[in-house]
C-alpha cells in the first residue's frame, strides 16, 4: 500500500514531497547505483540484501534501519527473492522542515552511521509507530491531518537517533585506529577521485605508506586500496552513464582521463561492459 500526503504550509505537492509503503520488494530507488535525491527510511521485515551507501558494504536482514539522505550514493548489490520493507520517503524540502530545530549533530550521525540493526523490542515499536502514521493519514477528516503526520515524523526520527546513539555507544570500545584510516580513505577519494586514483596519492594525504594503506583496507574491508578506488570511480562513471546526456568523450574528460580509449579499457576491465554497453543496457 503507498500512501501519501500534501504539506499544506510548504505549498508542495502531494506527489513529490512523501510516499510510505508497508509492503515493498526493494529500495524504493530507479536504478542502481543511484544518488539519492531524497530522504529515505527502510525497516527490512524480512529476507536479506547487500547494499552500498557512500561506498561502504552493508548486509541487511529483518529488524535492519536504513536511512540515506540526499546526494548520498546507493547501490543494490544483492536482493533475496524473499526480500520486502517498509519505508518512508520524503523530498529534501520536506525533509528539512521535517529535521528543523533537531541537534546539530543529528543528520550528520545518521549519515555516518546509515544501518542500524535494532533490537527486537525497538522493531517492534517501529512497526507500531509506522502503523500509527499510516492510521492518521487514512483519517481524511482530520483538519489537521498534515501537521499530525509532520509532527510525528519529528519524534519517530529523534527516537531512532536515541536508540541507536545509545546502542553504537555500546560499541565505542570496538572502534579502532585503523576503522579511522579507512574512513578518512574514503572521505579523500570521494573529493579528490577526479584527481588520482592511485594507491600513493591517498597515502600520502594519511601520513602511512601504500603498502600499510592496502592492508588496513584488506583488514576493514576485504579490498586492496586500489579495488576500494576503482569501485568508487567505477560508480560514479555509472551514475554518469545513466543519469546525463553527456557524451562518453566527455564523461572521461570530466574525470580526468586521459583519452577517450583508455577510459574505455578501464571500465570494460572493471565491469566486463564498454561505457557505450552499459549505457545501452
């Protein structure tokens, strides 16, 4: 079922500004990888999947929360045949009318911190809350139906944020040195991949060598430094691919290739596909 509503004080339409659906097969993204232009909360009831957010694996099973924000990167990497959500989403307008007067610190934790896998009691009262903003907006002769649903978003958002403040906060003492290198790795290739996607350029940046640079991503990750690099310039060469008119010669002069045949090889090294393949495709 997809319900949604109009924000009467914002002016926005019903259509662009929040859906929710109780019962969904996938992520309610159009094509993957995708840049999300949305705020979207999942709460997975059941089966499995892996995805990427902002280049970082993640496995989600039931009682898994998902929440991305706009101009994150999402990519669906495995979905089971049994695999269903529910999720709400809402425009980045609505979103920050949504957020207004929240902690500071609240949107970026949520950002840094996208998979929550809750604890059965907290699924439970999710499932209760969702099923209370899904009752209020059916209430059609609730003048005040909007401001309701508005309000109630507001407060499941700040209690998701103290459930899982807290539950993370159990996990400070696994945190180490070197979960800190690969995140600061990927916060440098995410602004500087259009000018390097070598090993050393990002060690250097580190103050660590390359060699010490691919073993703490093999450790963390599973991945060389360099396959860590590739995937993320790999995705962004697919976003470009799908969602612009751009033509293949300037796609790679954009990201600073050096000629059109070389940006070729290496997609099709990395993907089995040309980028004229996978944009036909």
């Amino acid at each position: 079922m997809l319900t949604e509503f109009k924000i009467i004080d914002l002016k926005l339409s019903l259509d662009e500004n929040f859906s929710m659906a109780v019962q969904h097969h996938t992520f309610p993204i159009e094509s993957s990888p995708a840049r999300i232009d949305r705020g979207i909360t999942c709460i997975c009831t059941r089966g499995q999947a892996d995805i990427e957010i902002d280049f970082v694996k993640y496995h989600i099973e039931k009682r898994t929360i998902v929440w991305v924000f706009p101009a994150q990167v999402m990519e669906l990497k495995y979905v089971s045949d049994d695999f269903q959500l529910m999720y709400i989403a809402c425009s980045k307008e609505m979103l920050q009318h949504v957020l207004t007067r929240f902690p500071s610190e609240f949107g970026l934790f949520l950002q840094e911190t996208p998979v929550f896998q809750a604890p059965e009691d907290i699924y439970r009262e999710d499932i209760t809350f969702w099923d209370i903003i899904s009752n209020k907006y059916e209430d059609t002769n609730n003048i005040c139906r909007n401001e309701i649903i508005i309000n109630l978003l507001r407060a499941y958002y700040l209690n998701v944020y103290n459930c899982a403040y807290h539950k993370l906060l159990k996990d400070l003492v696994k945190h180490t040195r070197k979960m800190d290198i690969v995140k600061m790795f990927i916060n440098l290739i995410m602004k500087h991949y259009k000018e390097s996607r070598e090993v050393a350029f990002y060690a250097e940046k580190l103050n660590i060598t390359p060699k010490y640079l691919s073993i703490v991503t093999q450790e963390e990750r599973a991945q060389s430094a360099k396959k860590v690099i590739d995937d993320f310039m790999i995705t962004e060469i697919k976003l470009h691919l799908k969602s612009t008119a751009k033509s293949i010669q300037e796609i790679s002069e954009e990201l600073n290739f050096s000629d059109q045949a070389f940006f070729g090889k290496y997609f099709k090294r990395q993907t089995g596909l040309t980028p004229s393949q996978y944009r036909n495709k």
